[in-house]
C-alpha cells in the first residue's frame, strides 16, 4: 500500500496523462500540491520503483503503468457526475415510449459514443439461446407481407417477403398457423431445418402453392438465425486516439475489431461494472475494456466500452451505471 502523499501524487499524473495523452513533470504536480519540486521529484521516483509510473525515452516526465491504472481504479477513482445536458440526452431516449429497449441502449451508446471518443459494443443472446415463440403475417399492397418473427426472449424480427400473384393471403396465413403449431419452443437455428425436414411436407398437403412459400419463410428463418448479433457504435473512433496513430497498430487493433470470435470473447458474465485494463481483458494489451451485463426481460447481454488505456475512467463508469440503472429490469 502506497502513502496518502504518493496517492496524492499518482491520481494527479494519472488525470493529467488521461487529458494531454503527454508525460507528466513535477513542475504541474508542484503548483497543485503546494510542494517542492524535489519532493514531488522523490515522490515520482518512488511510485516508479514500485510500478506504479513509468519513464519515457522522450521526457523526463511519467507516464502511467498499467499496475497504476489499476490501483487508480481500485483506491482512488469516483465515477464523475454527470451533467445536466448529458442526463438529459440520455432521458430523452428512455423516455420515448416508441422504441423497442434493445434501440434505446443502441441510441444511448451513440451519444455516448460521441461523449466519449470512445467505441461502444453490444453483445446481446446469439440465435441458440433464442426460441420461436410466434411468427405472425401483415400484408401490405403489391404482393407484400411482412413476417414477423418473436422470440421467448422478447426479440422481435421483421422480414419483407415479396409473394407471387398466384399465391392468396389465406395460403400464407395456413402455413403461418403451421408453424406456430408445430415450430413454437424450437431454438431459433435450428427453425430452418426443422422447416425443411419435418414441416415442408406437412406444409404441402394443405398448401397448392407450398414450395414458393416455404421458401419465403425458410429464407426468413436462415437470415434472422445466422444475423450477427454484434452492434459497433463508433468503431473508427479508435483513429482519434493518439495512441494508435502508428499504422501497424491501428491496423491490428481494426482487424480485431472485425473478427467475430474475439469480439464474443468480451462478453461479461459478471454483474456491476467491471473494468479490464491492458492484458487484463482478451481482446488487446494496448485497450482498456469497461463493460457490464444487462437484463431486459430474461434477455441478457453485455455493453462494452473499448477505448485506450488512458481512459476517463471516472465517466465512462458513471455513464455505463446510468445506462444499467435504466435498462436492467
């Protein structure tokens, strides 16, 4: 455990280094702290022996270590209160009644996206852990139907299906009731398979028109199933960075980003807000990852804010508790 002074000291270069991305010198921790410059000197040098700070090549000032982050984090950080104009951003949204809640956190994570300079990720349930729990019909004009897929989870997907002229409306519904009656319960992929080999040729003892319609429906189930459920807000803000404006690391942090194995990997499986610095979290050692799980009707998923070490800490922590307080049911 380090000394009040030496806390004193390492939360002041670290909220210095989080807003000029440059080292920090004893002079600025001097004016702060009413102290010499030999003290705070002493002081530095001492949290760098026990590796809380490093040194630069190019200064003669600190910068912080991930082991400082962390103790940052743990002893010394309080989430910042938010104001005003950013609450109410963020109220403006959960108070819309029109949108479905899965919109409104992809909303919020927009603005605070761009509060932040920061990206945001949602990770929400992956297909297998979704089961049909209806599929309803809405014509529209000009052959035009709409398919409306609901899940147990509360995940509503919408389909346009383009139908030929031959086919009437009554055909259409007969085979919904079909599936209703013999598809509800099943995991969403394995919906398709089950419409191939066990309910395509019930379909065509009731159906003139079946084959045209199974595959409307079939097509609707393969897509919904095989649709990604990753949502990215903000993933080029990572170039705002001064940390990535080397080309190859940029490039490697960007081709993470694409690879849909190692962004599942930043699912959360545990509650409150959790951060994970640097080789703490799987995905970079260069990142910061703040995330939290969230609950909306039995549906779970993770809110992941990706950004540089050199992270405000204070809000994105108080933002992701707002956004949890708001969502979580």
């Amino acid at each position: 455990m380090i000394g009040s002074r030496e806390e004193q000291v390492l939360k002041l270069i670290i909220e210095e280094y989080i807003k000029t991305a440059k080292p920090v010198g004893s002079s600025s921790i001097c004016e702060i702290l009413e102290c010499s410059s030999a003290t705070i000197r002493n002081e530095m040098a001492e949290l760098e022996k026990l590796g809380y700070l490093e040194k630069t090549h190019i200064s003669s000032g600190r910068v912080p270590s991930e082991k400082g982050y962390r103790y940052y984090v743990d002893n010394l950080m309080k989430p910042k209160d938010m104001t005003g104009e950013d609450m109410l951003k963020l109220q403006t949204i959960f108070h819309n009644n029109s949108l479905q809640t899965s919109d409104a956190i992809n909303k919020c994570l927009e603005i605070i996206s761009d509060m932040t300079n920061y990206t945001s990720v949602i990770l929400g349930s992956s297909s297998s852990e979704n089961k049909l729990r209806q599929v309803e019909i809405l014509p529209l004009e000009d052959n035009n139907v709409v398919a409306i897929v609901i899940t147990d989870k509360g995940h509503v997907e919408h389909k346009n299906l383009l139908i030929s002229e031959n086919i009437s409306i009554e055909e259409i519904k007969t085979t919904t009731d079909l599936i209703n009656k013999l598809l509800v319960g099943t995991p969403i992929d394995e919906v398709s398979e089950k419409l191939e080999f066990e309910i395509k040729p019930i379909i065509g003892k009731y159906v003139k028109q079946h084959e045209a319609i199974y595959n409307a429906f079939y097509n609707a189930f393969s897509e919904f199933a095989t649709k990604n459920n990753m949502h990215f807000v903000g993933k080029t803000n990572i170039l705002k960075q001064p940390e990535f404006n080397n080309v190859d690391k940029l490039k490697k942090i960007i081709e993470k980003f694409e690879n849909k194995d190692i962004i599942n990997n930043i699912k959360e499986e545990d509650n409150g807000i959790n951060v994970y610095i640097g080789s703490e979290n799987d995905f970079d050692d260069d990142v910061t990852i703040i995330k939290t799980k969230y609950d909306i009707g039995g549906e779970n998923g993770t809110i992941a804010i990706v950004g540089p070490k050199r992270m405000e800490y204070d809000k994105v922590v108080a933002l992701l508790e707002y956004l949890k307080s708001n969502i979580d049911t």
